[in-house]
C-alpha cells in the first residue's frame, strides 16, 4: 500500500487518523511525520532508571491527610512537578475496564468514527489526530479522542456508547481522588479550602482523554508527543504497560522515563499551578516516543480552570511581599493561544509571565 496522496484529508476530514495509516502496513513512514534530527529524543540524553535523584517519586495515598504523606507530594511538586501516585481509591477493575473501552472505541470501523467527529458538538467530544494538524509542520504519530466532563445529560446523549459508561465510572472516582490532591497542593500555598471558587479556579472544566499511539513501522523518526508542558492545573495520567513517556531533567537536556507501574496514576503540574505558585510548583516538559512492535494507550484527565477563570499567583502565596512573577490571564484566551501552534516546549506559559 502507499500513502495517501492528500494525507490531511485521509487523516482529519476521513476521520482516519494515525490508525488508518498504520493499518495500511506502509513499510516506512510518511514524510509529514518525519521528525528534523535535532528534535528526535536521543538515547545518549536518557537518565537510566536507577539514577536516584531523578527518579520519578512513587506515593501511597492511602493515608493522603497525613503530614509525611503530604509532604512527600510537596516535594514531588517542586522538584520534578511529576510523580506516581498508588492506592488512590480508584478500584482496579475500573482502570482495566477503562483500557479496554480506549482500544474498543479506537477499533471501531472508521465510518462509526467519523460519526462520532461529525455529530458531537466540540465543546463536549473532540476526536482528533496528532496535535493541531493544520498548524504543525511535522506531525505527531498520534489520534486522540477528548471527552468533557459535564451534565450528565450531555454525556449521556453525545458520549460514544462503546466507551461511555466505563469513562463515566472511572470519572466519579477520579474526581473525588482530584479534590484530594488538590487540597493537599494547596494546603502547601497556604489555602485552607478548596471553596466554590478555587473549585471554578482549578477544576472548573475536566477533560478525560484517550490517547492511541500505534505501533510505528519507523519510530525512531517520529515523535509520538512532542516536548511540551500541560496548561493545566494538574494532569492525571493512567497508562498501559508500554513505555513511553519521558520528562525532561533538571538540567534542560536530558530526559527520564516514566514507567508504567501497574494501578498507578501519573500526577504532573500543569502550567496553571506554576502560575499560581509563583514558581514553586514545576511544570515540566515531557514528550512522548512511538513503539515499533505494540500499540500504546494513555488516558489523561486534564484537570483545567473554567474557561472564564482568571489565572494568576495566588494571594495567599504573595503574603509576605513576594513580587508576582506572572499576570492575571484569562483561561480560554491561555488555551486558545496553546492549541493555536505546534507544541514548543515552555513557550506557552511565556504568555503569562510579566
């Protein structure tokens, strides 16, 4: 099989996507995906697992009010701005059934997907493939489906039934975990509530994604995310059993996984927090790297203001006469401005600093 001659038609207005290139079992790669040298992950710059200073911290929520516990997410926050988080309280027969419905909706004959895209209003079901396809010069070895977390009589009537429920389910316990953790992130800045208010500030609009990374016949030319950070307040991640992920170390040119622990979490900062922070909590870049043998699957629950929140430092964290290192922003017009381009690393939350 060869590629198809107009590749973005065949991806995005066919609805497609990255599965159906990989399904053609095209012997290499099209040239729209091929990544320039200098932005290809090299292995020389992967930190190896047993380095202790940059591992990714593992956290046992169980006891999430205790000071210890508390403290060790703290540090998780400041330093690196990513850790792992196990026993959260989600039960892990939701996790497994949220897997499965992820490769269950991804498999659905193209013509059920391009319903789905074409009927779904954006604001409540977004199917996509790479990141802004229209806007990237190269593109990323990636589909993803986004579903907002809203009335129930919206997902009822425009989530996709094959995964509806089991994204549903997953949801209702993530959101009580969310509230917890995010109590304890701002305990540390010195909010005693998570009020009505910060709720709108932080958790106002929670999106739940599917991402499908297939196997790719060229992977080390591609990238499957490129580096960015999240413009979230925090990120959930589960993932599969199939490494992928990378962060990027402290000292800005090197890169750490983040292997897949089974029933674990991946917590990272998101820009919205190191804005409110003033810094102190980090908001890391990592990417993401094809897989030449096996499909990889993620789920991310971006955990976002709502789009008429007004982001800015914290009151309470410039207490004591601390100068403000960022301005008041507007969610959407941050958001818009991010998916307005390719991912470039931090330059995003250039937008917000004064």
């Amino acid at each position: 099989m060869s590629t198809p001659n107009n590749l973005i038609d065949f991806l995005v207005n066919q609805a497609n996507g990255v599965k159906g290139l990989a399904d053609l079992n095209l012997p290499t790669v099209p040239h729209q995906y091929i990544q320039p040298i200098q932005a290809r992950l090299d292995s020389c710059k992967i930190i190896p697992h047993d380095s202790e200073e940059q591992s990714i911290p593992i956290i046992d929520f169980t006891n999430w009010d205790d000071p210890d516990v508390q403290d060790s997410i703290f540090s998780a926050a400041t330093k690196l701005g990513f850790f792992q988080i196990v026993n959260h309280g989600i039960p892990i027969n939701v996790l497994d059934d949220l897997k499965a419905s992820v490769h269950k909706f991804f498999e659905l004959p193209v013509e059920e997907k391009k319903s789905v895209k074409e009927n779904s209003p954006p604001e409540v079901v977004r199917l996509a493939t790479s990141f802004s396809p229209h806007a990237e010069s190269v593109l990323e070895w990636k589909d993803y489906l986004q579903l907002v977390y809203t009335s129930e009589e919206k997902i009822h009537a425009y989530w996709p039934a094959v995964c509806k429920n089991q994204a549903l389910e997953y949801m209702k316990y993530a959101d009580a975990f969310i509230r917890k953790l995010l109590q304890v992130l701002l305990k540390k800045l010195n909010v005693n509530e998570l009020d009505k208010e910060r709720e709108h500030a932080l958790m106002g609009a929670m999106i739940l994604g599917f991402n499908y990374y297939p196997a790719c016949p060229e992977p080390e030319l591609v990238s499957g995310v490129g580096p960015h950070s999240d413009i979230s307040s925090i990120s959930v991640l589960l993932q599969d059993d199939n490494s992928g992920l990378y962060i990027r170390g402290k000292d800005g040119d090197s890169w750490i996984n983040v292997p897949p622990v089974n029933g674990a979490l991946v917590i990272n900062i998101g820009d919205v927090l190191q804005i409110m922070s003033n810094g102190r909590y980090k908001s890391i870049e990592h990417r993401v790297v094809a897989n030449g043998n096996k499909t990889r699957i993620s789920m991310p629950i971006f955990v976002n203001p709502a789009p008429d929140a007004v982001i800015g430092t914290l009151p309470e964290v410039l207490e004591n006469g601390e100068e403000p290192h960022y301005k008041q922003v507007v969610f959407s017009e941050y958001f818009n401005y991010f998916f307005s381009k390719a991912h470039d690393g931090k330059k995003t939350i250039e937008f917000a600093k004064i």
